[in-house]
C-alpha cells in the first residue's frame, strides 16, 4: 500500500512503522533484482536502484520521459476574481 500511495520507507519509520518500512526496502530491492539480460550491467543497477528510491510518481516520469513520450499538458491556469473582472471590461 505504501507503494502505490507514494510513501516511502523513511516516512515509515517516522510513523512508527519500521517493520513496514523494511518490508518495503525489500520490496524495491527484489525489483531491482529482476533479471532482465543486462543484469551485469553496472549502469543500468545504478539507474534502477536510484529509481527505486523515487515515489511511484516519479518513477512514472523518468520512464515515460525515457520512453520520450510527450509531455503531459499542463493544467490550465486557474481563473482568479481579478482575471473575470478583467474579462468582463473587455467584452
């Protein structure tokens, strides 16, 4: 659960939860672990356990920027009182 809310493990352990917390480093670890053909590789271990460290969010971000996926839209501004009024006089 702590993954997928973006909790991480040092959050934990000031909750009070270190038991969680650790269970949660395990949980990164066995990730990174995973064989993928370029298990020897000392790069691609850095890159996955610096990822591993990231909340999931973030995780998102560097690979779909790896990907090079486009960038998400940014949100649209948020309309003020000052921006109606100003629309207002002007139409």
């Amino acid at each position: 659960m702590a993954q997928v809310a973006g909790v991480t493990a040092d959050q934990l352990r000031e909750a009070g939860r270190a038991d969680a917390a650790e269970e949660l480093v395990e949980l990164e670890r066995q990730a990174v672990a995973q064989p993928t053909g370029f298990a020897s590789d000392p790069q691609i271990d850095a890159i996955a356990t610096l990822l591993a460290t990231l909340p999931p969010e973030a995780q998102d971000e560097v690979l779909r920027r790896v990907r090079g996926n486009t960038p998400a839209p940014a949100p649209a501004p948020q309309e003020t009182d000052d921006t109606r009024s100003r629309h207002r006089r002007a139409g």
